[in-house]
C-alpha cells in the first residue's frame, strides 16, 4: 500500500472531500498520526535539551540583558512595556525579547534554570511548528518530521536554546514559522482578511530580532517550491492546491512585508550604530569582509553536515584572511550553485537560495561585532540544507527502488549521532568557565575566548591572570577603541595605571571619534591622578570636555581635582552637574564625602543613602573612593 512519502506534492489538493477545519494550510492531514508525531518531536526536543535546567548564566551578554539590566529585574508592567518599545540598549531593538525576559524574572527571579526552560519549550514549539509547515506544504509527512527533527537535535541550535541572552533567536522563529504557515492558509484561498494576519506576524517577529527580516524574498521562494505559485491555472492539468499569479503579482502582494522589512533595517543600523556595535572599514576592510563572507558560507556548509569542534565563539581573522581559504570556498560555492540550477530540482534550487539568502544579514558585509560567523546565526538557514538532504536522498532511493525500511537506520542513527553532539555541548554550557575553556580547546588563539576568560577572573579578584588574558587577547587583535579602553579599566582599577594611560594615549592616536575621544582623555585624567600626577590630570579632564562638553567622567573628575585642592562647593557643584547627566553609585558617594567636608551633613547623609541604594558592592566604592581621594 502506498504511503505518504510516495504521494508528489501536487496530491495536496483543496477539495471539499477533507474537512474545511483541515483546509486552513495549517495542517494537511486530520490523521492522529499528525498529531502523535507533533508529539513525539516535542517530547524529543525538550527530553534532549532538558539538562539546560541545570546551567546557569554566561558572561556573554547574560548580564546586560538579564541578571545586571534593572529594566528587565522590575520586571512585566507598563513602564517596562514603555522601555522596551523606546530602547535600542545592546545596539538592538527588540521589545518582544525585553518583554519576554522580564515575564522571565518575574517568574523565577535570578532562578537560571527558569529561563533556561523557557527557551528550550520556544525551540521545541518551533521545531513541532517547522513539521507541521513542511507537512501542510509539501503532503509529505515522514520527510518533513526528519527535517524538523534534525532542526530540533542539530549542534549548531545548541547556542540558541542554551544561552538565555539568545531568547531572540527562539522567539522570532516562532513567529517566523507562524507567518509562513498562516501565508500557506492564504495562499490556498486569497482573502484580504486571510493576508492580514501575515505582517502581524512578521511584525512580531521583527520585534524579537531582526533575522526574520528576509520574509518577504522567503515567501517568494515558498511560491515557486513547494506552493508552485508561479503562472497560471491553465499551467496544471489538475486544480492546483495553492492559487497561481504572476511572478509580478507575487511580488506586488508581498508590498507590506518588505515596507516592513526596509522599516525595520533602518531601525536596525540606527540601534547597532549608537550602540558602537557596527565595525568601521579601517577596522575590517573590503577584502576582509568579502573574503571571510565567502569562507563562512564554506565553513556554515562544513558545520551542518560535519558538526564537530563548533565553538561560542569564531573570531574573524580581520584582513589577513588567506587567499587561498577564498579561493577554494568560491570554487565550491560556484560548483554548488551550477549543480543546483542544473539539476532543475525545485527541492534543491529553494534550500540553497534559502540557505544563501536568509544568511545576508548575518554574513558580515556589514560587519557588527568581532565574530567571524556564528552557530546562532544559522537557525534559519540552515532549514535549507536540512530538506535539501532529506528530500534528495528520499528521491535517490526512490529513482534506485530501495525500501524505505532501508532508509530509516540511518535516518534514526544520524538524529542519534547530532543528540550525543548536542548533549555534550549543552553541558560546556553550563558556566562560564566551562564554556570559554572548551572555546580555547577549539582553537587556542580566540581572542573572544580570552577576553571573556578574562572577565571571569576578575570576577573571581584574579587581576594579574585577568590581565594577562587580555594581553594575549590583543596580541591576536586590534580591538577598538572602546574595548581598549574597558581593558584601560580594568587595569586601572588593579593597579597597573601606567599601563592604562598607554593604552589611552594610543586610543587618542588612532581615532576621531569625539565621544571616544572624550572618554580617552577622562579615562587618562583618572590614570594621571592615581599617579599622583595631578596637573596632567587637570590638563587630561579639561581636554575631555573640549571633546564633549557632556561626559559625566570628565565633569567628576574636575569634581575630585576640585576636592584635592580645598574647593569643596566647587566639588559638590561638579558632582551634582554629573549625577543628573549619569547617576551612579561612586558620584554619589564622591558627593558625600564633600557634602560633609564642607559642613552640610544633613545633605551628605541623603547623598550617600543614594550610593546604598545604588551599589551593588559598596565596599568597592569606598576603596575606589579612596585612591581617587587619598
């Protein structure tokens, strides 16, 4: 008796015979089959991923986004709601993820494993909603449940669902997938009422990260396989599933989404702009980003069908990338298109343009971050690959007359072989220490890796390892300014001053930048005055509100110089003119001690009531206080 996985697609048709329930796009089959599969890949899912409960938060963007981000910890009400629409914090707008992460802490607080769960139940609903997507398109059951199994057990997901700051990339799936099933329950019936809930759904997905926005060049994919949009009714000998258009007419329908789509790029670059996430061509050339482009679409390819050795982090060679790593990746990607469009499979052309199209935004032309690629980044497109695979070796065994029992060994053995894979990184994981250790066993020269190495072990009072974690860090790159001077920080703050002033100066020799340069000549203002070289400090402030009249640093710092010399109101002016551009925790503790020194103890009780409530180690602030006024 034949099954399913020998129906062709142009079975799936939109007569009365099935029930009208049935004939919404969203499922292609009433059967309880359907429905015990949807099961069974969630269960799946949630039993593979389910040790994630157990790890905690990570030093990569955990903190900014979740356990250090007081928006997120005042957790769901209308003002968070207001923030989260307005923000563009972490060079992003995404009000959907801010909103799902304080739902989060209102419901389990600091609780990691909490939102751990969250994440993995998105990414389990995404993988049963990419099932029924491919079920309801095609008419091919068994095809398209290997194809959302190997979505839901692959390594290279593991970043998505077990670093709880990457909730975006699970969360704006679901909507992604949504939209294209509800665009199938459209397309079987057009109806304006029908069309309007797809940039609804696109809007939502937007609103959790900008990945989604190739929707619109998607969906015209999805019209020319598996919908079979494309040309007239006269076209097929019998009614087709999904209505026909022109190519012309597809596109015009698709107006809305790409309006959407251009709005949402433009809010994009401005939120990755005045985040200072966005890499300058003196940074990165030409050259560099083409060349790594090229190679990572290799390296993305290498990763799906050999996932082994998959890292946190991938640092981009900046603009010493080897030719011949160029040249090798684009006679392969030449080679691979040629066999696609050749092959005049329509399987094979849509999962390679899938692949190639929905990477663009994250491919590095313009490059954000000092990542080469990424594993998160291939969430989406990697739904290509995956039923290029799984639709050409069904078609193979068909053409060869093979038994389908034949197939399903291997089948069960690959999903088996990807969730020992995936396991074992969900458990490198579980900290930050782990985590960054496995990176550096991948590859030892990580600048990523060392950095945030580097980070942990000041956590932990280590300054002098810490320290030498960003030496080797730069030894391997040429960091920009405001990483150099987060490193100036730091070695500020553990005694090696004279090294942070070095490191400003050549900050002030390499860019123009105003605002940076304003935060140079403060930061190295602060390192001349613990060296107790006070006139160069004064020179130092004074150069950084020439910069920019409003850094907050440069004010608090002519406020201590002010202080050092016996002008106590001159300080609590300083401080006050401070604290209303940048309230924080050592102004207001600055504030105090010269509120008292000049006898308004009253005031000076309220100011360091203000640093109490703002500190989260006030211990540190009075030692910091300390050096700054001996």
């Amino acid at each position: 008796m034949p099954t399913d996985l020998e129906l062709p697609p142009a079975s799936l048709k939109s007569g009365n015979s099935a029930p009208r329930w049935a004939q919404i796009g969203l499922f292609s089959s009433t059967s309880k089959r359907t429905v015990i599969l949807s099961l069974l890949l969630f269960l799946l899912t949630v039993g593979l991923y389910n040790s994630v409960v157990h790890n905690g938060f990570i030093n990569l963007d955990d903190n900014l986004y979740v356990t250090d981000n007081p928006n997120v910890k005042a957790g769901l009400h209308w003002t968070s709601v207001k923030w989260a629409l307005t923000t563009c914090e972490q060079a992003n707008w995404h009000p959907l993820t801010w909103l799902s992460h304080a739902l989060d802490w209102q419901l389990f607080n600091k609780n990691a494993g909490g939102h751990h769960y969250v994440s993995l139940l998105w990414h389990a609903m995404d993988a049963v909603l990419l099932f029924l997507l491919l079920q309801s398109a095609t008419g091919f059951t068994w095809r398209s449940w290997i194809v959302a199994a190997l979505f839901a057990v692959h390594p290279a997901n593991v970043e998505s669902v077990a670093w709880v700051a990457e909730r975006k990339n699970v969360l704006s799936m679901f909507f992604f997938l949504l939209a294209m099933l509800v665009y199938g329950w459209y397309a079987r019936r057009p109806s304006l009422r029908r069309y309007s809930l797809v940039p609804l759904l696109f809007a939502l997905g937007l609103m959790a990260k900008p990945q989604v926005i190739t929707l619109p060049c998607v969906l015209l994919l999805w019209d020319y396989w598996p919908l079979q949009r494309f040309g007239s009714h006269a076209d097929g000998a019998t009614e087709p599933a999904f209505a026909r258009a022109s190519f012309s007419r597809l596109v015009l329908e698709k107006t809305p989404l790409f309006l959407l789509a251009a709005a949402d790029a433009v809010i994009t670059m401005y939120a990755q702009r005045r985040g200072l996430a966005v890499r300058t061509f003196e940074e990165y050339s030409l050259y560099g980003r083409l060349g790594n482009c090229i190679v990572a679409y290799a390296r993305y390819v290498g990763h799906c069908f050999w996932p082994f050795h998959l890292s946190p982090s991938y640092s981009h060679p900046g603009n010493a990338i080897p030719l011949w790593q160029v040249v090798l990746s684009s006679v392969f990607l030449v080679c691979a298109t040629a066999f696609v469009l050749a092959s005049r499979k329509r399987y094979l052309q849509v999962g390679w343009l899938w692949f190639l199209g929905t990477l663009v935004p994250m491919i590095g032309i313009v490059q954000v971050g000092d990542q080469a690629m990424a594993d998160r980044y291939a969430y989406i497109p990697f739904l290509g690959l995956f039923w290029m695979a799984t639709w050409g070796i069904s078609e193979a065994s068909r053409a060869w007359h093979m038994s389908r029992r034949w197939l399903a060994v291997p089948a069960c053995l690959s999903l088996l072989t990807l969730a020992l894979l995936s396991q074992k990184l969900v458990s490198y994981w579980h900290d930050s220490e782990a985590l960054w250790d496995y990176a550096l066993t991948v590859d030892h020269d990580d600048f990523m890796a060392h950095m945030n190495r580097g980070r942990i072990l000041i956590l932990e009072n280590r300054p002098q390892e810490a320290i030498r974690e960003f030496q080797i860090a730069q030894a391997f790159h040429q960091y920009p300014a405001g990483e150099v001077l987060r490193f100036a920080g730091y070695e500020m703050r553990f005694g090696h001053s004279d090294d942070a002033a070095a490191r400003c100066r050549k900050v002030l020799e390499t860019t123009q930048d105003p605002h940076m340069r304003a935060i140079a000549w403060t930061d190295l203002g602060v390192a001349n005055m613990t060296l107790n070289k006070l006139p160069e400090a004064k020179d130092d402030f004074e150069q950084a509100l020439q910069a920019d009249p409003a850094t907050p640093g440069a004010i608090l710092g002519m406020g201590i110089m002010a202080e050092r010399r016996g002008d106590f109101e001159g300080a609590v002016a300083s401080f006050n003119r401070a604290l209303k551009m940048e309230p924080n925790d050592l102004g207001y503790f600055l504030l105090a001690t010269a509120l008292e020194k000049s006898g308004r103890k009253a005031e000076a009780s309220d100011a360091f009531a203000q640093a109490q409530r703002l500190s989260p180690n006030l211990k540190e602030v009075v030692q910091r206080a300390h050096e700054l006024l001996p």
